[in-house]
C-alpha cells in the first residue's frame, strides 16, 4: 500500500469527470486507488503501483512548475500510457508541449512525435517519413518559429519541393508561383496557425 498527497490544485482535471481517469488507471493495471481529498492510497502489485505513484509524481511536479494540462490532454497521456508503460507525463508536457509564436499551444499526440518534436531540437538534419496527416510538416514548422523565436535561429528558409522548373512542371495553369504553392500551402498554414 502506497499513500500520496498531491496538491489541491488541478485534481479535478488528473482525476476526471466522477474519477474516471483514476478508474481508467484501475482497468489498466493491477491497482486500487482510493481518492479522499488530495491523498491518494494505492494497493496492487508493486510494479504497477510504482507505475500509478511515477503518474502522480510528474503531474504534481507539472502542477508546481505551474503547468494546467486539460482533461483532454491528460486522458491522451493515459491512453498513451496503455501502449507504452514508460510513457512519461512529465516528458510529454515539457517536452511535447510548447508555444512557438506565444499564441497557439502545439501538443504533441504520440512517443513518435514526442521523438520527432526531440530530434529536431537536437539535431541540425531530420529525415521523417510517414502517412500524411500524422503532424510532420506541422510540427516541423511549429519546432521552427520556436527556434526563431528564441533566437536560435535568425530565419527560417521555406523551400519548394523538387519539381522541374517551367514549363516542363506540367500543364498547370498560371506562372512559376501559382504553380508551385500548392505544394508551399501546408506550410504557409501551419506557419500563420
């Protein structure tokens, strides 16, 4: 038996409509939490159990650090949790989470972004490849605008894609810049989101 005492503050939003976050972690491992007020007792088996305290742990520190995730959020990170034990709540707010204009709050939704969102901090060349519609060029240009943004970078330099110039791009009605911003449009989108 684990006890734990998190803040006040954001329980509503970690424990979920009628608890039903705390139940969701009852269903997916091997605990019982027993919620009054702000402390926590949790019985099951000991991996399980240092699992559900490692989930506590991160979300009050996040609280401390003056991070409010929302309910949607925080039962993402759960679902995530069901794929992937280790899945850190910590790591997906701090890391995936950030605000590259100051405006829009850009979040990743899986590991692979998470991994993604990392590499291309750390790294000066990043290859992805991928489905369309998983995030890639979105978050490429959010990671970006937040590196411009904090100075790592001076510009950023929108290429086109590699097309034949002129006349051979095809029969394509208008000139050079018509031609090619449909292929520039996702990332002028992402850019003013």
């Amino acid at each position: 038996m684990k006890k734990i005492v998190l803040p006040q503050k954001g329980l509503e939003t970690l424990f979920g409509l009628h608890d039903q976050n705390l139940k969701y972690l009852e269903s997916l491992l091997r605990v019982q939490i027993d919620a009054r007020g702000n402390t926590l007792t949790i019985e099951g088996d000991e991996p399980d159990v240092q699992i559900v305290e490692r989930i506590f742990d991160d979300f009050a520190e996040l609280l401390r650090q003056g991070h409010q995730p929302s309910q949607k959020e925080v039962k993402h990170v759960l679902q995530q949790l069901a794929e992937d034990k280790t899945y850190s709540l910590r790591d997906h707010f701090l890391e995936g989470t950030f605000t590259p204009a100051g405006k829009k709050r850009v979040v990743t939704r899986s590991p692979n972004q998470l991994r993604y969102v990392q590499s291309m901090r750390d790294n000066d060349i990043v290859f992805a490849i991928g489905p369309s519609g998983t995030g890639k060029t979105y978050l490429a240009v959010a990671v970006a605008v937040e590196a411009l943004m904090s100075k790592r970078v001076s510009r950023i330099i929108l290429t086109r894609p590699a097309v034949e110039a002129g006349e051979r791009l095809g029969f394509l009605p208008g000139d050079m810049q018509e031609k090619v911003d449909p292929y520039l449009r996702p990332l002028y989108d992402a850019l003013y989101d």
